[in-house]
C-alpha cells in the first residue's frame, strides 16, 4: 500500500513538473488599446457620476 501512495505521489510531481515545463507562457496583461486602463477607469467613472448626476438634477426640475 506504502509503494502504491509512493508511486501515485512521484507520478502526480512528475506529472506537474512536465505541465509547468511544457505549459504555454502565461499572458502578460496590456493596458495598451483596451478599456481597462485603470488610470482612465478612474477618470470614466467620475465622468458616468457626473452625467448620472446630471440627469438626476433634469429629471427633479422636469418632474416639479
């Protein structure tokens, strides 16, 4: 029983080892070209409070 815990523990390192060896290199994220760039984000969702605000204020003058 030991031998069978023993064998199936080396196989499951072996088996690990080889993945991360052969294993596609892991993306580096690009803030380039998306809408993901956390320094606009910040910035765009400033704009979206202001323009909800807004709309906000538009819809209590037109309703009173």
């Amino acid at each position: 029983m030991k031998r069978v815990l023993l064998g199936l523990g080396v196989a499951a390192a072996i088996a690990y080892a080889l993945r991360e060896w052969f294993a596609a290199p892991l993306p580096q994220p690009s803030w380039d070209e998306t809408d993901n760039d956390p320094e606009d984000l910040s910035q765009d969702l400033a704009q979206r409070a202001r323009e909800a605000e807004g709309a906000q204020a538009t819809e209590e003058t037109s309703a009173g």
